[in-house]
C-alpha cells in the first residue's frame, strides 16, 4: 500500500478500466554505453556513446587514456549523454554509495538500483500500486508496462534523480542447520536531487522542484513491520547529504495513511501545504506536502533504529 503519493508522470490514481492511457515510448538504444573523452574550448565535457559507435581506437590501454579517472562507471551507470565534471563526480558518488543497517530480524543494505534490477523494482511497484489504487488484477500487466517506462526515462537523468532499493537477508539463528538465508529486495525508493531531476507532473501540492524529493516508496508486503521503510527514508536523507546543496527535503503522505504520516512526524518531517477537497473531484486522495530541514551530514552518523515497519503498511508513492 502506498506511504508517499504517486508520483509517475501519469496520474496512476485515475487509471480505470474504462479509461484509454496513450503510451509513450523513451530511446533506449544506448542502454549499454562506453565512455569516450570529449574536448569543449568551454569546459571538458564526456560523452556515453553506445557501443555500437566505432571510434578512433580498440585497444583497452588507449580505452583508459580516454576515460581518464572516469573508467570506474559500471554499464548501468552510464547514461549516453554528454555529461559535464560535475555530473561525472556524481555519478561517482552513486556508484560507491551504500547504506548498511543491522535489524532485530536481519540485515538489510540500500544502494541504487542496476540495470538489471529493473524488472524486480518494477514488479515490486506494480504489485505495491495495484494493491492500493484495487486494481484488476488484468490491468497489472498495463501497470508494469508504464512503470517500466517511467523507470527507463528517469534513469535518464542520472545523476540528477535516482532509484534506490533495498535488500533484506533473514538473520539466522545460530543453532540451526540451515545455510545463511538469501538476500531479497525489500523495497524501493526514488529520490529527486535537483530541479534537472524534477519529475515533469509532480503531485499537488506541487514542492519546489529546485530542492530534493522523496518518492515512490514500496515495502514489500511480507517483509513490512521490521523497521525496513524507515531506514529507506534514512538512506535517502543520507545521500541527499552528500550530493545536494539543498539541505530542504519534500515529501508527500496521503491523508489518510496516518501511521506514515506518524512516522514522517517522527523523522521530523513537518506539513508546510495540504490539498484542498478540490482533489476530490479529480478522483485523487488529499495530501500532505511535508518538509525536513537536513543536518550537516557528520562522519558517524546516529542512526536511530525502529523496530517495526507498520508506518509503510500502506504502499508507498508513485
């Protein structure tokens, strides 16, 4: 169920049966891209050419001398753009970026999501969505379908925006005979950094696209109530510290999700706008857009533990 509201570039709230949706299809040609050196008589930008771009060279050694300090970006990391420096350090600090947290009932890690996770972060939201907006279970394929777009087109912004998601591996008890339990992904969360990274439709109240927003946030169903949701909000707040100027994140919480809203409360969110009952008519649900000022990120954070997850019963925002 969802914590946040949706915030895709589509109204998922109004999805109906009866409803057409126009589909829009996003390049992804250059899903697997190399990273070349490009000199501007401005500033020293590079370029993500897809693999299929012959260039002046194919030998790995004059490969490193193009990519200079920059070989480090993985495939899934690359966005077949020209980035400026700026951006290339950050793209840095989400590759290296990890949040780690022990639990009462395991250990769970939060990163940003690889190309490859795609289709598991999809079926996560959709079944998250599906769930909330009480959906027929023959429109989740149509579901899937969109969020999938949607992930595709916002990995296109990177560094500006980012996916993040979560795992979770059982703690086992010592006297058992059993091998150690397997990680799964517990949940997802997106987070906007910067007004390149806005969404194009955020919902109402619509926060300032200049400064950092939360978003889309899902626990999954059998794994909620361990404190998971909190420390995705956590691990969010944290990269958002080492990567934005912006120091004012955003969020929203449906009204009548109380238990997050509980939960944002005590994390320090406050509500600085509410939708009117104007909403109502468009049939969505009112909203709390909420706001938390972020301390000066130190090297050992406090990180205070909650030992339940039942402030994310609710699905999160899409």
């Amino acid at each position: 169920m969802a914590a946040l509201s949706i915030s895709l570039a589509f109204s998922v709230d109004s999805l109906k049966p009866t409803q057409s949706t126009k589909f829009g299809f996003s390049s992804s040609s250059h899903r697997y891209p190399l990273l070349y050196s490009c000199k501007s008589h401005r500033s020293n930008l590079r370029f993500a050419f897809p693999p299929s771009v012959s260039t002046a060279t194919e030998t790995g050694e004059e490969n490193s001398k193009s990519t200079g300090n920059y070989a480090f970006l993985e495939e899934s990391f690359r966005t077949g753009r020209f980035l400026s420096n700026d951006e290339l350090e950050k793209l840095k600090t989400l590759e290296g970026f990890a949040y780690f947290q022990e639990l009462e009932s395991g250990s769970m890690w939060v990163r940003v999501m690889r190309h490859e996770e795609m289709d598991s972060t999809v079926h996560l939201l959709a079944e998250s969505f599906g769930e909330s907006m009480l959906l027929p279970s023959g429109y989740q394929s149509v579901l899937r379908f969109l969020i999938k777009q949607y992930l595709i087109e916002r990995r296109e912004v990177l560094p500006h925006a980012v996916t993040l998601v979560g795992f979770f591996r059982k703690k086992v008890d010592e006297f058992s005979d059993d091998g150690e339990e397997e990680a799964v992904m517990a949940g997802t969360v997106e987070v906007c950094l910067e007004k390149r990274g806005a969404n194009a439709s955020p919902p109402s109240p619509t926060p300032p696209k200049e400064s950092p927003y939360i978003c889309n946030m899902t626990v999954k169903e059998d794994l909620r109530r361990r404190g998971i949701g909190w420390h995705l909000l956590k691990a969010s707040e944290e990269l958002i510290s080492q990567i934005s100027p912006s120091k004012d994140v955003y969020l929203h919480c449906r009204m009548v999700d109380e238990a997050p809203f509980n939960m944002y409360k005590k994390a320090g969110y406050e509500v600085v706008k509410t939708d009117t009952v104007l909403v109502l008519l468009m049939l969505q649900r009112r909203k709390h857009l909420m706001r938390k000022k972020l301390l000066p990120l130190c090297t050992n954070p406090i990180v205070e533990m909650v030992g339940s997850d039942n402030e994310l019963t609710s699905s999160a925002n899409v």
